[in-house]
C-alpha cells in the first residue's frame, strides 16, 4: 500500500513527541481514540471538560493525520467552538503544528524575526497595512515572518499573497528551501499553507461546512513557523481572547509577545482610536495605549474597496503620497519601536518617515521582485 503524505509526516515525528500523544491504550484505533476527546468536550455545558495539552496536542494530531473520520472531525470543531479552548488547550494544538507543520530557521547571527499573527481568512473591512508596514522593517534590516493561504471561509478576505502579488511581488509556489534562503538572504519569509502545510490546508472545508470559525483560527494567530528566538505580535478582537493568549504561549515558552487589538483582528494598527496592545516579557503583560492624536497620525482607517485600488494606494504610500501614507507612517513607527530599532515611539515614527521620503521601502521591493525573478 502507498502511504499517504500525512502518513510519511507522522512517520517522522519525533520519538519524544510520538510518545507524548498516545493515549494510555495504544492498542485502540485512531478513531477509537479521538472518540474519548470527543466525549470530553462535546458532553454539554454542564458535564463537558477541557482536554489536557497531550490530549489536545492528540486529538489535533488525530484530525490532522486523518485518522479521526469527517463526522468526528465536523462534531469535535463545532463543539470546541461553543466552550471555547482553555489555555492549555490552545498550547497542545500549538506543539502538534510546531510537530507537524513548516519549521523555518534563521541564518546564524540574522536579528531576530518579527512574526505576525493575522486571521487566516483575510479582510474585507478595512485597508491592509501589514504588507508595507513588512516593507518599511525590512529596509532597516529587521527580518520578518508572515504566513497565510488562499481565500477562505468564513470571511474570504483578501490575503498576504494576494496583497504582495498586487505589488509586483509573487510569494506563492516556493518550496520551504527557497523560502528559508530568500529569508536568511532577504529578511523576508511567507509561509503559505497551500505550499507549506498541506495537512492544515485539507480541513478548510470543514471550515466552509459549518459556517463558523474554529479553534484552529484561534491557533493560527498564535503559531508561527519560525524556530528560535523571535517577537510574535499576536492580534486580538476580545479581551478574552488576549487573555487565553497569554496564557497558552506562556505555557509554549514564548518569551517575548505582543498582542494587539487591531483592524479586524489583526495586527495593523487604527488610526481612528487609540490603540490597545499588551507587551508580554517574562510572563508579565504591560498593557499600552497608544493615541495616534498625540503623533500627528489620527484621521478615519481608510476602507477596503478592491485590490486594484489598494495596489495603487500602497505604491503611492510607499513613495510617501495618498491616503494610506498615514497609517503605514503610525504602523510602521510604532513596530520599528517595539522591534527594538527605535528607542522610543517618537524616534521610530521619525525613522519611518525619513524611510519614506527616502524611498528605501520601495527600493527594497524592487529587490524583492529580482530576487523572485530569479528564483523561477
């Protein structure tokens, strides 16, 4: 019999982790055994109990590796849904995507990487920001890490791929070889689940299917594909789920986070309120409040029309013109602060400015679309 590639990928898993994941009657069929994580969640409000992190990490490695069937898969999304993950939880989903999925390792003596941690499922609301904030980092030397897919349920955004794409810049349909050499070379890395994670790309239409989000797009923001040291900047919607952040990547060995109320849960940053983030260092979050009014960047968060348009939009902010100039300025300052290339938030929205001006954002997306060029 041919073995299947989720086959080939459980095969390579490690002895330690293999063994942290079988249940205590290893004789029992994987459907056998995903039936008892099942029964834990899915018993009701009142009887219905959290998974512990190896029961969590299982059962997310049962799914992933097909050996729970679509019924149990369907039922086990749904019903973790409604109760919500716990911390520990979230952490054993997170050891079986740092098992299963894409590892992306940076050169010796590279800086450390900022990895963004966005909704899979895109944006339709609000303009994107992230990928010119990517731009204004990368001509300073600070490396960055994004990841995504293709459109997806249940919101159909518009994604970092398509964004890129729309500004020259073809990130899709390189193995993760090439990938890791253009970061290590180039600071830049998309890590594209079609590409990158086949067996979490095969349950997006378990997605479409029951119309909801499931706790794996809580997942999504909180993994990322780089290993070592690194920033993850996590966005948030509501206070509870920041809270369940904190909790789980604490319990991951994160150590440095940041976790951000942003557009559309995302990681870019309003400009038409105050922005709320927490900065996460040794376990200890210190909440910030950021008020773009006192910076000169307060004005309406411009809306999201059509790729078209955002393209032009993005090419004239890069070139310091048009509506979107603003918030990449306010993003862009406020990251090169918390990265650690400015010391304070003033001096980093000055940086991004002269970077602007300069044209150096654009300039390194210039060498971004040779080097792909020459790719192939």
């Amino acid at each position: 019999m041919i073995a299947t590639p989720a086959q080939h990928v459980a095969e390579e898993l490690s002895v330690e982790f293999r063994q942290s994941i079988v249940s205590a009657c290893p004789e029992l069929s994987g459907r056998e055994r995903f039936k008892a994580h099942l029964g834990k969640v899915g018993s009701g409000v009142e009887t219905s109990q959290g998974l512990s992190r190896e029961e969590s990490a299982e059962a997310l490695n049962l799914i992933l590796t097909a050996q729970a069937s679509p019924a149990q898969i369907g039922a086990f999304l749904i019903a973790h849904r409604i109760r919500r993950p716990e911390p520990q939880e979230l952490t054993g989903m997170l050891d079986t995507y740092r098992a299963l999925g894409p590892q992306l390792k940076s050169a010796i003596g590279q800086k450390r990487p900022v990895c963004f941690g966005m909704p899979f499922d895109g944006r339709t609301r609000t303009a994107p920001i992230y990928p010119l904030t990517a731009l204004v980092l990368l001509s300073t030397g600070q490396p960055i890490v994004l990841q995504g897919g293709r459109r997806m349920p249940v919101k159909y955004g518009v994604t970092a791929e398509e964004l890129f794409k729309a500004l020259g810049l073809e990130l899709k349909g390189l193995t993760l070889d090439q990938v890791e050499a253009g970061f290590n070379n180039n600071g830049l890395a998309l890590i594209y689940q079609p590409d990158h994670f086949p067996l979490a790309e095969s349950l997006i239409s378990y997605r479409d299917e029951i119309g909801k989000r499931p706790p794996l797009a809580s997942l999504e923001l909180l993994w990322t594909a780089h290993q070592g040291e690194h920033l993850l900047v996590s966005g948030f919607v509501h206070p509870p789920t920041e809270n369940r952040a904190w909790k789980a990547l604490e319990l991951a060995g994160e150590k440095s986070l940041i976790t951000v109320k942003g557009l559309e849960g995302s990681t870019d940053l309003p400009i038409s309120r105050a922005c709320v983030m927490s900065w996460v260092q040794a376990g200890q979050p210190e909440r910030l409040v950021l008020h773009p009014r006192d910076h000169g960047c307060f004005d309406q968060d411009i809306e999201w029309n059509n790729i078209e348009q955002w393209s032009k939009q993005a090419l004239e902010a890069l070139n310091n013109r048009g509506p979107l100039s603003q918030p990449l300025r306010w993003n862009a300052g406020t990251y090169l602060w918390l990265s650690g290339q400015a010391d304070n938030l003033a001096d980093g929205i000055h940086q991004a400015d002269a970077c602007l001006k300069s044209g150096a954002a654009k300039t390194k997306l210039d060498q971004l679309i040779i080097w792909r060029s020459n790719v192939g």
